[in-house]
C-alpha cells in the first residue's frame, strides 16, 4: 500500500502539465537540416519542419503558398552552396510512406551540385546516389536544380 505522501507525489507528477522542448538553436538547426537534405541525419517531418520555422525571417507565415516550402531568412550552405528555400514531405500522408526533405539551388548548374554531391553519372537526365537504406538525388524541377534525400527506400 502506498503512502499517503507517495500518492500525494504520484498525483502531482500526473496533474503537472507537459512543457514543450525550448526550440533548438539557429546553428543546431543549420546543421541539422543539411544533415537531413544530404542523407546524413534522418529527421521526422515534424522535426525538420521545426529546424526549418527557427531559420525564417521573423513575422513569416509558416508555409510558403506555392510549394508547402520554407524560405530561409539567410542562406543555408548545402554542399558548399547558399540555399533559402527547403521542403519536407511527410511520406505518412502519401502513398508511398517514404519521407523525403529538397534543398532548391535556384538558377545553379546541375552537374555542379551533382559533383559536390559526389554523383555517378546521370541516368535519365538525374542524378542517384545511395546512402545506406536512402538515396541522395540531384535533379531539375520547374526550372530549379534541387538536391533531396529519400528515406528507408531499403530494409536494414
């Protein structure tokens, strides 16, 4: 049987509320977004949504309106390169369940963001690397080059 104390203490611990983690500083975030665009950290979407909130201009909206995007409030540096605009996809809420984060390099040649990714030659005008269970693309959309990261493609 407990204690009248110990109960007393197991009620308050039940009754405290829950605080949120303080957000994470604007370097942990750099980094750790890099990390996750080039395959080295696998973050959740709602982490690297997180680390993406704490690098933008203060008063932004959240979302960009075109893409679900990020703009950065200074540049990231992918690879060497400045980068102000990344997006996660959240695989749980599509068909495929493979969670992917870009990193957009604007106007930037794709065979340059491919050699500092150490890519193997193109395949269809694309460029794939695997890393562990991920693949690293290189590619061009609506006219911008963009690096990304597709998580657990493949099973340990």
């Amino acid at each position: 049987m407990f204690s009248f104390a110990r109960r007393c203490l197991a009620l308050t611990c039940l009754a405290a509320p829950a605080f949120a983690a303080a957000p994470p500083s604007a370097e942990v975030a750099r980094t750790q977004l890099v990390e996750a665009i080039t395959c080295q950290r696998h973050l959740t979407p709602e982490q690297f949504d997180a680390m993406a909130k704490v690098l933008m201009p203060a008063g932004a909206k959240t979302r960009d309106e075109y893409d679900d995007g990020y703009t950065l409030a200074s540049p990231l540096l992918v690879l060497g390169l400045p980068v102000t605009h990344v997006t996660s996809y959240d695989g749980s809420s599509g068909e495929d369940g493979v969670d992917s984060y870009t990193a957009y390099f604007g106007s930037a040649e794709i065979s340059k963001v491919a050699a500092l990714a150490k890519m193997p030659p193109p395949v269809a005008g694309g460029y794939r690397r695997e890393v562990g269970r991920h693949d690293l693309s290189v590619d061009r959309v609506d006219g911008q080059t963009v690096l990304y990261c597709s998580y657990d493609l493949r099973s340990h």
